[in-house]
C-alpha cells in the first residue's frame, strides 16, 4: 500500500513537471511567432513614414503673408542659411494689389503675382521660355506647377547670338503656382536669376507655401 502511494505522489509529480515544460514551450513558440510577424511588419518592402520635415528647412523660419493680404504661410531663409539674409524679411505689396516681393537680405529677392482664376500659368510660361532663341533652357525640375531651370546664355558662333556676345553666362530661375483661396499665385524668381545654391533656397521656400484655412 506505501509502495502505491509513493508511486502515485512520483507519477502526479512528473505530471506536473511536463505541464509547465508543455506551457513554457508553448509559450515560447507564440513569442517566435510575434516576433517574427514585426520584423516581417518593418521589411524593406513595408513603406515606413518619415519626417524629414525638420531636416528640410533646418535653414528657414516660418514667416506669415497674412499681414500683407495673402492668407497663406512660406518658410524663408534665416541667417543660418549663409547667403547674406537679413534677421527679417521685407515684404513689399504693389498698390495694384497684384504683386508682391519678399527680400531676405540683399541675395534672396522673391516675385509673387496673383493670376486670380488662371490656373496653367505654369504651362504658358513654358511655352514663353522655348521662344527664348538666345537661350538655352535646361530643367532641373520640371513638373506640371513648378519648374527649376538652368538658362544658358549663347556664346558667339551660335546663329540665334548676338554679335556682342563672347562669353558664356549661366544663370538658374524657379517659377511655380500655388492655390491660395481659390486663386492661383505664381511664386518666382527675378527676371536675371540667381546662382544655382540660391535658387535652391528658393524652391523649397516655395514647395513650402501653405493655404491658412
């Protein structure tokens, strides 16, 4: 009868030994399965959101059209950007009410005109630009409302060039529109261009635009 009753307590015991062993593998196999179903979650084939806004316009300080009567907000170049700008920028707003020019400094000179209900200025601007023939235009960006070009003056020899002309001269222009409250806005630079590191400024400063609702 002791003999039966030992054996009894060493069986239970045993038992009870593999139930936690069966548990703790079970446990063990779900958290293989868990982990495996992250990393598959983060592959390279998984889009992962970034924001690398902050990182864009480490440069540039948010700056309020609103007070000069466009309700909308651009990021300009602040003296960290190394290209002469000033602490703030200067708006100047044509007494027509069609026009306006941000300077930031004396080699950050923006153009904003309003084109009210015209909606492909982009497009038309162009056009203009192949019926340059002492020109040679060539895009950097080149989208559906926004262009970045490189223009190339053409030196003597060429048909379309000027006699005067000896020297080659290459200057970069951005011109783009935005949607402001229901009209569009052509945001670009002046008519002789800039070197290539301001305009790069400037595109972003306009990719930047932004309606206040």
């Amino acid at each position: 009868m002791i003999i039966l009753l030992i054996t009894t307590q060493f069986l239970y015991l045993e038992y009870l030994k593999f139930r936690n062993m069966h548990k703790t593998v079970v446990y063990g196999l779900l958290l293989l399965v868990l982990l495996s179903a992250v990393s598959c979650g983060t592959g390279e084939n998984t889009p992962v959101k970034q924001n690398d806004t902050e990182d864009d316009f480490l440069e540039f300080r948010k700056f309020s059209l609103q007070p000069y009567g466009l309700p909308a907000t651009i990021m300009l170049p602040d003296e960290t950007a190394n290209i002469g700008a000033s602490t703030r920028p200067e708006v100047v707003h044509g007494e027509d009410g069609f026009k306006w020019e941000i300077e930031v400094g004396p080699n950050f000179h923006m153009i904003i005109d309003d084109y009210g209900e015209v909606s492909d200025k982009v497009t038309e601007f162009k056009k203009e630009l192949t019926k340059l023939s002492m020109f040679e235009i060539k895009y950097i960006e080149n989208e559906k409302d926004f262009i970045v070009y490189e223009r190339t003056l053409k030196v003597d020899g060429e048909k379309s060039a000027p006699s005067t002309v000896g020297l080659e001269h290459i200057s970069y222009h951005v011109y783009g529109q935005k949607m402001i409250d229901g009209y569009t806005y052509v945001f670009r630079s002046r008519e002789e261009g800039y070197p290539q590191n301001i305009i790069e400024l400037m595109a972003q400063s306009i990719k930047s635009v932004k309606e206040l609702k």
